[in-house]
C-alpha cells in the first residue's frame, strides 16, 4: 500500500528522566538511588522520579504519600527549576548547532526538523546519535531520541529505547510500525480513552485503521479525524520554532484543606503576584483570567473572566482572582488554587489562506534516514 507523506527528516529528542538526573548529576550520593523530584510532604506531588524509583512504581504526577509507599527508600529532593532550565539552554544551543527549526515541547524535550541541516549531513539518524553523544560528553546527561517522517511517529519512537537509546522508523516502515503499536502508545491517547477504545476492540493501530472516518468521529468527536490520519502516517505539523505562549499560569497546593473564602484570599495574593512576576518577565499581558479550584474530593473547577484591556499588574489579576472566588458558593473545602491569564498580547490575528499543497514522496521510495 503506497501512502504519500511530506518529505521531512524530524528528531525528537526527549531527555531521560531530566529533573532528577540533573540532581544525581549535581549531588553524586544520590546516584543510583531512587530518588523523586518534588513530593515531599503529605500533599506533595511528584514533579519527576530517577529510573532507580521508576521500578518501584514511581512516576511523576503521583502524590509523594503514595510514592513514598512504593518505595520505602525513596530519597525526595526539592526541585531547582532555575538550574533545569540553565542546563536547558545548553542543550538546545547543542540542537542550534544543527538546525534552526528547532521546537521545545518542555524544559526536557524538543523537535527538530533536520531535512535541511547546517551540517550537510543526509542522514538524520546519524544527527540524532551525533546529538545524543554531545549532550553526554559535555554536559553529563543521557537522552533518547526517534526519527521518523513527522513529529507523530519521531515522538512515539523516542520512547522505544529508553533510556539513553534511539529508534528509526524508515518511510517504508511506518505503516507497519503503526499498525503494530499499541493504542497506549499513540501519543494524544489518555488512559480515559484507551480504555474507550479497548471497550469498542480497538487495542492496535491496525484495529484503529479498520474504522472508518465516520465512526471514529461519531465516537470520538473531533480527536476522531486525528486518529484517523495519523494512524496512516499522516501527520503534516510543521516544526515550529517560535511556539507562540497562550497562557501563564501559577498554583499552589496546600499542606492543610482551606474551607472558607477568607482564608484563601493570602494565598491568591501569592500567586497573583507570581503570575505578574512571570507575564512581566516575559513583557506579554492578557485579558482573560482563570481561577482553578481543586477541591478535597479532587474534582476541578475553573471560573474565567474577560477584560475589555489587557492587564499585567498583580493587583488587578487579585481583584479579577477575588471576583471569581465569590462569584459563587464553594462546594466544598480547597487543597488548590491557580491563576492563569489568557488571551495575551502575543497572539497575532489569524486570517484564513488557502493552504500550500504538500510535497510528498511516496513510503515505497527510498529516502535516507
């Protein structure tokens, strides 16, 4: 079966367990120890967990009481994101020295569109194990890498060898590649929607492949035309290197519930002042404010308000906060609160252009990777 796809050679790059390798690195006691990046504390969270604490279970996301369970030897560090993004910076100054087009997802991963490279070099897989081995060499750390014919199936090889490993998928074999994986794996798939998908006997890509357009939309709305097309290798996602930033956000969790508003006022003082820290830092304002309330049973509630201008100043984002926070009754006792300002100033007016016809090549020919 021949499938035309756009003619891009695209790494993507993701460090290996990043925050704590960057504190084994810094602190040599801690290495080979399990270790969990924030968490500490009853209503900690585990911002990041070393692959010693990964066997036990741990991984990021979890609560720190829990972790702490799996792993009774479990070492937890305070987080030092000043010193993630410094090291940051470094490795991206290694992924400049090959292309430009160059797309930061996080702190710890990126794409990059080596079609055309300062290198010369017509082979991406040989860029992506020249980028690993610098980032090794000369800044201490270990990364993992995939490289394929879009950004789709790049991130969902990146995983395959973790860590400190790297995995092609050719043009000629993607479709194999896709049918074969499990729908876990198909990155935009939650665990919310695999199992949906289990429930209706689609555990591969291949299952995934054999439904049609209107089934999938039918039941799974708008993400239903994604699944569709990247199930066959179509994915036409340009690397972008100037990801323009929609929002900035700030929350905190709270070591005891709070239940009544005014308790909660000192603390929205806080982060409304964190969030002016960061929009005035980055020189962007923003119309729209959010307040995030995470209540003690874990259920989430956000209250948006829209202003006529665009605002930075922290007493105007608490105001906004305070509005929100007594615009109606809680519904029970708080463990979090966040602040996000939306609708910024950096979000240029869209118009609407006929799109530029793709080039592409079919799988069945030959393309260096």
């Amino acid at each position: 079966m021949s499938v035309d796809l756009p003619i891009r050679k695209i790494i993507h790059v993701d460090m290996d367990a990043f925050y704590a390798s960057v504190e084994q690195m810094d602190s040599p006691q801690l290495k080979g120890k399990p270790i969990a990046v924030g968490g500490g504390g009853k209503r900690g969270v585990v911002s990041a967990a070393s692959y010693e604490a990964r066997k036990f279970g741990v991984k990021s996301a979890m609560a720190g009481a829990l972790a702490a369970k799996l792993c009774p030897e479990l070492i937890f560090v305070r987080p030092n994101f000043e010193r993630y993004s410094a090291i940051s910076k470094q490795i991206r100054h290694i992924f400049y020295d090959y292309t430009n087009l160059v797309e930061p997802l996080s702190l710890d991963e990126a794409y990059l569109d080596v079609t055309q490279n300062k290198k010369g070099n017509p082979s991406a897989t040989l860029i992506a194990q020249e980028i690993r081995e610098r980032i090794l060499k000369e800044i201490g750390l270990t990364a993992s890498a995939g490289i394929s014919i879009n950004k789709f199936i790049a991130k969902v090889a990146s995983d395959y060898n973790k860590p400190n490993g790297q995995k092609t998928v050719n043009p000629e074999e993607v479709l194999e590649f896709l049918e074969q994986l499990d729908i876990r794996k198909f990155y935009g798939v939650g665990k919310v929607t695999a199992e949906k998908m289990y429930q209706k006997g689609i555990f591969t890509g291949l299952d995934l492949k054999q439904k049609s357009l209107d089934y999938l939309e039918t039941h799974f709305g708008k993400s239903g035309r994604y699944y569709y097309h990247v199930v066959r290798g179509i994915h036409n996602s340009e690397v972008k290197p100037h990801r323009t930033r929609k929002s900035l956000a700030a929350e905190r969790t709270f070591s005891e519930n709070l239940s009544s508003e005014v308790f909660m006022l000192e603390k929205l003082e806080h982060i409304a002042q964190e969030v002016s820290k960061r929009l005035n830092k980055s020189n962007v304002a923003g119309k729209t404010v959010t307040l995030k309330i995470k209540y003690s049973d874990f259920t989430l509630q956000t209250r948006s308000k829209t202003l006529p201008y665009f605002i930075n100043d922290k007493d105007v984002i608490l105001d906004t906060a305070k509005d929100l926070l007594y615009q109606e009754t809680l519904s029970n006792s708080v463990r979090l609160l966040g602040i996000s300002l939306s609708n910024l100033n950096t979000e240029t007016k869209k118009t609407t252009v006929a799109p530029k016809p793709n080039k592409t090549v079919s799988v069945q020919l030959k393309f260096e990777f």
